[in-house]
C-alpha cells in the first residue's frame, strides 16, 4: 500500500526478495523494511506489500483523532501522546479496596475496533511468522540439499518472479471480484498447505531443491493476490482521517518482528531443526486466515466493463502526478538501496573485517529504531504536515547509510558507525512506509485499489534484481567501498522527485484522484 522502499544495511525483508514473500504492502506498499541483523541472509515487507503489516506495537501512541487535530482523549479511549502503549493509561478509579485501585488498560482507539483489531492480528501474527521462515528456508536449502550460490539466487528469483509476472495481472483481476477478503483467506489457507509440505517431505527424506523452488514460487505467487486484495479491505474498515494511525499500528508491528522475530526464529531453528520451524510460519497463515474469516465488512463495488483494465491502472500511476512522484521516488530509492544490499555484506565481512555474529548482533539492535520511527510518524504529521513528513522520510532512510562507506577505525568506531546507520536508517524507512502507504491509499479511487498496487508492485520488485545486479558489476570495475558511495548518493536523488511536485505541500491527506 505504500512505496515500498528496500531495507538499507542489508537486503530488504519479505517484501524484498526473502524465499517467502510477507504479506506487507508493502508495496507497491512501504514494502520497505529493516533488516534482522542477520549478516548473511535477507530480511522482511515493503512491504511487499507480504507485505503485511507481533505482539504490540509498543511505543506507538496514536493521536486518537483525526490528522492535524489534537487526541481526543475521554472516554472512547484514544491512547494519549504520552506514553506507549505496552505501558498502558489510568483512566481513572475503577474500583476501590485496599491498598489501592483497579487500573484499566486502554487500547488505541482502532484497536478498540473489533473488525480492524482482527485485521491487524492477521497481520501481525504473520509478521512474525514470516522471520521465521527469512532464516529457516534459506538454511535448509544450505543444510538439507547442499544448495550453493547458484541455487540460493535460484530459490530466491523463483519468491520474486511472482511479482513481476502476475501483479499487473491479479490487481485487474481482484478489483472485478465482490468478496476480496475471500481471496485474501484463500490465499493464506494455500500458503499454509504449501508450506507444510516441506516439513512433511523432509520427515519422508524426499526432500529437494526443485520442490523448494516450487513452493517458493508458489507461495509468492499468492503472496500477490494476498497484496492486491489488502487495500481495498484497508479502505473498507479505515476512515481516511485514520490512514496514518492505522499504518502506524501495523507497520509497528512489523517493527517489533524484525527485532524479535529472528530471535525467535533462530530459537525454533535450534530446537526443533530448520523444516519442523517452518510449521509455525504455516501455522501464522492459518491463524491469519481465521482472523479474517471473522470480519464482516461492506468491501467496495466491484469493476464492471470489458477486459481487465490493466491499461486504466497504469493510466492511473502516470497521469496522477503526486502517484507519479511517489512511485518514481520510491523506485529511484529501491534501485540504489539495491545496488548498495548487494555488497554490504562482502564489505563488513572483508574490508571492515567483521564476523558474521557481532555484525548479525549490531544491526539486530540498530533494528529497533522501527520501532521508534514508528512511533513518532504521527507526531511528526500533525506538527509539519503529511508532505514535509515523506520528505523527511526520504532523506531520513538513505542518508544514515553514508556512515557504511565512510566506516573506518578501531572495531568498536566501526559498529558504533554501523549500528547509527540501521538505527536512522530503520527509522527513515518506517517513516516513509507509513506516509507513503497512506497518500497513496487516499489518492487511489477504491474501485483502482487493487490495480494501482499491481503496477507498483510490479514497478518496484522489478528494479530491485536491476540494481542488485548493477551493484555486483560496480563493485566488480570500481571497487566496493567506491560503489558503495554511489549507492548511498544515488538513493538520495529519490527525494527529488516529491520536492518537485505536489506532495511536499500537503498538509493532510489527499482526497482520491477520479479514475
């Protein structure tokens, strides 16, 4: 539903290439995400849309109200500005006795919304079950079938080709169907199924690479319809005045899973081996599908005409000119962060002279700066507005990156410089994640919802291989330190597609674009 920018020190999450796609946005969606600190894989989302997207967001304190005005506060129980949420307000007395009084806990105020708190456990609880598979399917491909370099890319080309092939395809499809949460319950349920044949086969020992490349494929290929469908039930249960807020529950959420999330994961891995883990990430889709086969909801119209309409969506993106600037930013960001993912870990490794756990445990800790940034985006919007928020947001995600190339010194200098970098960086990504998603939500007429993440899900996954390959062939001619600064550099230049244009103006949300 956003932009979906890349993750900065390592190669994005599920929404950026990972084995198994998460259901964020994402991207077209803020598929943007932090990395897990883990020094040799990927992490995941946006988005990805997969991408979608725990626990709590802890540290979150939406406003409560609407966009530019102050919380309300009272009795309908928005969680004020003061606190995070994991520590709970006093709302009074409830109750007398000894000692003391009963203390109530309250909810942000959509939380308190039955069918939106369902909708955001669905994606929460996949968040976190999406970490686990980003390192157990990676390691039992090494583990388990000997997969080597060639293989890896293999395994994770067939998770990306989905969305290159059939995004455009499955968003003109979706918005001609009336019950798109079906699909999206459909699409969990497969991914469930999916993913528990790979414990069941390795149980048998019949277990094979080519059987990995098929789910990965699979999986990925309803990981697309899960994205496509994903706004218009966002629109369908989030006023316009609460985007924000309810992209900053999410993407809290997907915040806290990439600080917890591979903790867990490695843990699972460790006790249970890499195939058993991958049970829990089949059995998040199932609890994400009974979430939403709970929710009852009036979802919009669907299309009705001849043909798909994949050229009115394309249309859409190109002649809407705030959509244009996002995407076009977003892209620009995504082809350098790309180039720059490609090579960071060959540089920590061999020119900072880092091992694998101390680098894995350094950016691990820089990660939570997700949790902070989402936590300010709100406070952020009502104080500067929605447009000096997503400048902000695209300056504040790459330009942290600078301290990698210029990284030099004793040891504890490096990490120090390396841990600032994911720290602002994971700040500047979840941002730009939750203001982008909401613009790009408000600008797209519900009936082009689907289509619209189609073409820019299709637009961003397709950049990434082209700068990862780029950044290879750079590193290769020039150097990688070199590279690594044009990467850096490059990225900056997304911000000026939004300085020039409508968006750095707007106060609050935009209203839809006529399709």
């Amino acid at each position: 539903m956003s932009g979906d920018p890349a993750s900065g020190l390592t190669p994005g999450g599920p929404t950026s290439g990972d084995a198994v796609p998460t259901r964020t946005a994402t991207t077209g969606g803020a598929t943007g995400t932090v990395p897990n600190g883990g020094a040799t894989g990927t992490v995941p989302n946006g988005g990805g849309t997969r991408t979608v997207s725990g626990g709590g967001p802890t540290g979150i304190a939406p406003d409560g109200g609407p966009i530019g005005t102050a919380p309300t506060g009272g009795p309908t129980g928005a969680v004020p500005n003061s606190g995070p949420i994991g520590a709970g307000t006093i709302d009074g007395p409830t109750g007398s006795g000894p000692g003391g009084s009963l203390r109530r806990l309250r909810l942000p105020r959509l939380l308190q919304e039955r069918m939106f708190r369902r909708y955001w456990a669905a994606q929460t609880v996949s968040y976190f079950g999406d970490e686990i598979s980003t390192l157990a399917l990676p390691l039992l491909a090494v583990l388990i079938t000997d997969a080597g370099p060639t293989q890896m890319g293999y395994l994770t080309a067939a998770a990306l080709a989905p969305n290159l092939l059939f995004s455009l395809l499955a968003g003109a499809w979706v918005d001609r169907l009336a019950r798109k949460r079906r699909i999206m319950v459909l699409s969990d349920v497969g991914r469930a199924l999916l993913l528990a044949t790979i414990p069941a086969a390795y149980l048998l020992d019949v277990l094979t690479l080519a059987q990995l490349y098929g789910v990965a494929f699979a999986v990925g290929t309803l990981a697309v319809l899960f994205e496509v469908s994903r706004g218009p039930l966002f629109v369908s249960l989030v006023e316009r005045r609460d985007y924000v807020e309810a992209n900053t529950l999410i993407n809290g959420s997907r915040g806290l899973s990439l600080v917890a999330g591979p903790s867990i994961g490695g843990l699972l891995v460790q006790l249970l081996t890499a195939p058993i883990a991958l049970v829990a990430d089949a059995l998040s889709y199932v609890w994400s599908a009974a979430f939403l086969a709970r929710m009852r909801t009036t979802e919009p119209a669907p299309v009705r005409g001849r043909g798909l309409g994949i050229a009115a969506g394309l249309r859409f993106i190109a002649g809407t000119p705030m959509m244009r600037a996002i995407v076009l930013g977003t892209t620009t960001v995504n082809l350098f962060n790309f180039m720059f993912a490609a090579l960071f870990v060959l540089y920590a490794t061999t020119e900072l002279h880092l091992s694998p756990g101390l680098l894995g445990t350094v950016l691990g800790a820089g990660a939570v700066g997700g949790l902070f940034g989402a936590a300010v985006t709100g406070r952020l919007t009502r104080r500067f507005g929605i447009g000096p928020t997503m400048v902000t947001g695209f300056l504040l995600f790459p330009a942290p990156l600078l301290l990698v190339p210029l990284a030099d010194g004793p040891t504890p200098v490096v990490l120090g410089m390396l841990f600032a970098a994911e720290f602002f960086c994971a700040v500047g990504v979840m941002v730009l994640d939750i203001v982008t998603g909401s613009v790009q939500t408000a600008l797209t007429p519900e009936t082009m919802l689907a289509r619209a993440t189609g073409v820019r899900r299709t637009i961003n996954y397709g950049i990434r291989p082209i700068g990862a390959l780029i950044g290879g062939a750079l590193g290769a001619a020039i150097g990688v330190r070199e590279a690594l600064w044009i990467a850096t550099v490059g990225a900056l230049a997304g911000v000026l597609w939004v300085l020039f244009s409508p968006v750095r103006r707007l106060r609050e949300l935009p209203e839809a674009v006529e399709a």
